[in-house]
C-alpha cells in the first residue's frame, strides 16, 4: 500500500510551512503513517503537482495538508487554491483523499467523492485508520505526538529544498492567555506543553536525517514556555526561565550541527507583565541561538479601542517596553548582525477600528525608531476572516471600509517608506555580510535570495544566478523591505556593468570605473565607496 502525504503549504498564527520552511504536520503525518505499518510513504508539493497534473504516483491513499487562517505573500512557494482540492481528487479517482491540518478549522466543501476533511488532528486519525481504530475524536496527547515526530522525520529527505529547508518545531499547543485575540485560532487548543527531552528528542532526529536548520515555532508564545498556568497575573501566566534554558542548553548538547536556531512568537503583553523573569529568558535565547533570530510581537495595533475590542495583548506602552528589553538582551552583534530582535504584526480590519487608528500605528513605529531602538520587521496584513474565530460575525459598514481602507493605505505607504528603510539601514549597515543566502527567484535581470532564518529578508541581487543557489552576500543597498547586495567573493573583473552601478558611490559612473577599469581601493575610495563596503570588495588577505 502506497501514501502519499501532500504539502499544500500551511500558514498559521504559530506555524508557517511554505518553503523554504517545513510545517510540523507534514512529518507527524508520516511519523503515524509509519507507525501504523505503512512503509511506501510518498512526500509530494503542491507546486511539484502543478507541474504533474496532480498525479499521486499511484497512491492508494493520500493525506493533504493544508490551511492559511494567516494570509500572506509567499517566495518560495504558492499554497494550494481551493479550486485544487478538487482537481487533485478528480485526477486520482482511485485514490482516497484527507484533508487535514489547520483546514479543518474553515472546511472548504468538495465536489469529489474520494476527498473529505478530517476534524481534529490527521496525525491521529492516520495512526486509528490505518490500525482499524478509528474512535473520535482525534485529538493527540503530547506522548503520542513525541512518537510521530521522532518517526516522521526521515520524510524531510524527500522535500525538492533537501537539506536546504528550516524545520518548524513545535513547543507547545494553544495561548496560554486567559483570554484570546479575536482572529486567532489557537485559543481553541487547550494549553499542552511538550518536554524538553521529546522536543530535543525530535531535533536530534532530524539532524541524523541532515536538517541543520530550525525554528521553534509552532507555539503563541516561547517565554511562556511550561509556564505556571496557576499563577497569573493580569491573566497572563508567569513564565518559566529555568525550563527556558534546560531547552535551549539540551538542544545545544544533543545536537551538533545546527546551523540555524530560531524561534517565532513572543507574547510582548508576557514581557511587559513579568519583566524579571523576561530578561533571564532574553538573556538564554541570546547566548544559544544564531544570530539574526526574530521574536515576532503581535502587537496588531497601537490604538486603545481596537486593543480593547479585540482583547488584544499589549497597549502600545507595555509592547515599547517589551521592545526596550529585546534590545537590551537581544542586540548584540554576532557576525555582523543582531542576535534577537522583536519584529512587529499589524493588522487591518480589527473590530473598533477609525481614521485615527493608522495614524497611532504609524507615531508609535516612529517613536521607535527616532528614539534608536531596532525592530528587525514590521509586517502589515489585513485580516483573514475564519469561521472559528470570535471576529468572522463582525459587521461592516461597505462606505466605512472604503474610507478605512483609504487611510490604512496612506499610512501603510508612510511607514514602508519612511520607517522601513531606515531601520534596515540601522540593522543591516552597508557591507554586513549575510550567509546561507539561497536564490529563490528571478526578476527581470535581478536574482531574488534570502537567508535560512526566521523571517528571511528579501535580498535583490542585480544578476541571475541559478535558481536555489547558495551563497553569501554583502550588503549594498535598502529598500522598503527588501535589501541589495553582492555575492562575495566580489570579482571586479568579471562583474557587469549592474553590479557596479549598485556599489553606493559609484552608480552612474559605474560605465567610466569599467571603461578605465579602477579596480583598486584606493581609486574607489575617490567615488565616496563606503569603507565597509570597499573591506567586503577588498579584504585583506
């Protein structure tokens, strides 16, 4: 018997699955599958169906992996449409299709007899399935999910991006908050903390299966990792640093080969509640992690009535303050660049909001950067209405949004224009150098890359170099939210005329420096070429 386990790309407030970065389900899916005695278990894309009409190479069964409660705009790969579900089933009528994974929270209907949606979590209604116990609900415990993770890692060496791809790891399930935001689907889980010894267990196997990469994602918020859920304050539980660092300090002594150690969501409002405990934290996540790490704050918004309805996290004080902390901890520079950074979620469409409401997000970004401190991010999205979700019954008025929409505009275009740039010019200075860059795409004569690395920033390379290349790069330009760079080694003699001309000091005279070919520093130095830059074009030997 043959299962096909099928990759539509998952993204989640608290897991993100779209290459280069691996879900969670995808191996708790064969870890079952595996367990339950299935030995022919496929791995299969949802971009490399595209290409093949959807075949599922024979596959008497076939698990499909999907949802995107959280919307976004992908490089590395396009989620699955819901039009595709029902191509992929009508293009293999002898093939039984489940759908599982976030799905199952917003079901779309299907059209095709031989595909359905499975409620609860697909890891355990494989294992059930494929024993003949199938008992709802299913529902996993911590146990059980030790075991499928363990099982399920030798399927990463199928992914296309093998060994380039970053593991999600899962440290815990649901918002540990007494109360929950009102978009989000994760107040729907019970609060479920893994061991450290099953997560490190899981990461150990991964990297016998040559994963270098991670990010604990997978959980709302890491500083409240094995928290006291009895002790609460403001209805936020204490944290718990020594659990903390037995994690980060075991993951450290078990494996040997990480290249990458990232994480994902840090609940600001848990910063600003317990500042002690936050900093002990900060300060082991600094000294264990790689650098470049982003802890992604979801502030969602600065103005009090919007907090307010929505029962959000932090006011706009108490997310500064958790901001000032990271920076304090987190702002060293190892390698040129920060090693922990907080990285900031807005959100448009939140019930209460007004024209004023964009005008506070735009003052409260620039308050941050004119008083020095980083944030390596500033993500803007508008919301994604889920059936599950306390928000999807929210009113709207049809002329009210449109006038809504108008300010969020303008004021969206503020900040990618006069915050974005510069705070990427204070985190990335001019020739900071960037490694495990991998070449995504083409743009024209411009190579699209980013670094392995939670929240990858975008780096244009005005080349065309082959596609999942990997390199390093040196910094040369910023834009809104993207920077330029170089590959090095830099080669003056075999650079074009469009690498030249984005040096910063050379540009328009890029064709007179080739014509004359001043490929020397010191005549560089005479076009204004910042010193760190000409030190990358350069370095001494």
């Amino acid at each position: 018997m043959r299962l096909a386990v099928i990759d539509g790309y998952i993204d989640e407030p608290t897991c993100l699955g779209v290459p280069f970065f691996l879900a969670t389900y995808i191996r708790y899916a064969a870890g079952a599958a595996r367990l339950a005695g299935i030995e022919d278990i496929v791995y299969l894309t949802i971009d490399g169906m595209r290409d093949n009409g959807y075949a599922v190479k024979d596959a008497d069964f076939a698990v499909i992996v999907a949802g995107n409660p959280v919307p976004g705009k992908y490089l590395g790969g396009l989620p699955i449409r819901e039009d595709e579900f029902d191509k992929i089933a009508s293009a293999n009528k002898k093939t039984r299709f489940f759908c599982g994974g976030p799905i199952h929270f917003d079901p779309p209907g299907f059209n095709s007899p031989n595909i359905e949606t499975v409620p609860g979590d697909i890891e355990v209604f494989i294992e059930r399935f494929f024993t003949h116990s199938v008992i709802s609900p299913y529902t996993r415990a911590i146990p059980d999910l030790d075991r499928y993770a363990v099982a399920g890692a030798f399927i990463v060496e199928q992914h296309p991006r093998f060994p380039d791809i970053i593991c999600e790891i899962e440290t815990g399930r649901g918002c540990p908050r007494e109360t929950h935001c009102s978009f989000c689907i994760e107040g729907h889980f019970p609060v479920d903390f893994r061991d450290p010894v099953g997560i490190i267990a899981e990461m150990k196997a991964l990297e016998d299966h040559g994963i270098r990469h991670f990010r604990l994602g997978k959980q709302a918020d890491l500083f409240s990792y094995k928290s006291d859920m009895s002790c609460m304050s403001d209805g936020f539980p204490k944290p718990n640093p020594d659990m903390i660092k037995r994690l980060y300090s075991g993951i450290r002594e078990r494996l040997s080969n990480i290249e990458t150690l990232h994480l994902d969501n840090v609940n600001p409002g848990t910063i600003a509640r317990y500042p002690m405990e936050s900093a002990e934290i900060a300060q082991t996540i600094a000294e264990y992690n790689t650098p470049g790490d982003v802890a992604a704050f979801g502030m969602e918004s600065a103005d009090p009535k919007v907090i307010s309805m929505n029962s959000l996290k932090a006011s706009a004080e108490q997310v500064r303050f958790a901001i000032e902390l990271l920076n304090t901890y987190g702002g060293k520079r190892e390698d040129g660049i920060p090693k922990l950074l907080p990285g900031i979620n807005l959100i448009r469409g939140l019930s209460g909001e007004s024209k004023s409401t964009f005008p506070r997000n735009y003052e409260f970004l620039k308050s941050i950067l004119d008083s020095g401190l980083l944030l390596r991010r500033i993500n803007i999205r508008q919301i994604r209405m889920n059936r599950s979700t306390a928000i999807y019954a929210k009113k709207t008025d049809r002329k009210e949004e449109k006038i809504l929409d108008a300010v969020f505009r303008n004021y969206r275009n503020k900040i990618r224009t006069e915050i974005d740039v510069p705070m990427l010019e204070k985190v990335y200075p001019l020739g900071t150098a960037l490694r495990n860059v991998i070449v995504e795409q083409h743009r024209g004569d411009w190579s699209l890359a980013r670094p392995i690395s939670s929240y990858p920033i975008v780096i244009d390379i005005p080349k065309k170099l082959p596609v999942l290349s990997k390199l390093t790069c040196f910094i040369t330009g910023h834009r809104e939210r993207s920077l330029e760079g170089l590959p090095l080694p830099f080669d003056p003699e075999k650079s074009s005329l469009g690498e030249w001309k984005s040096i910063p000091g050379i540009g328009k005279n890029a064709g007179e420096v080739m014509a004359k070919r001043l490929y020397t520093k010191s005549v560089l130095e005479g076009y204004s070429v910042p010193q760190s830059v000409l030190e990358r074009m350069f370095p001494v030997s």
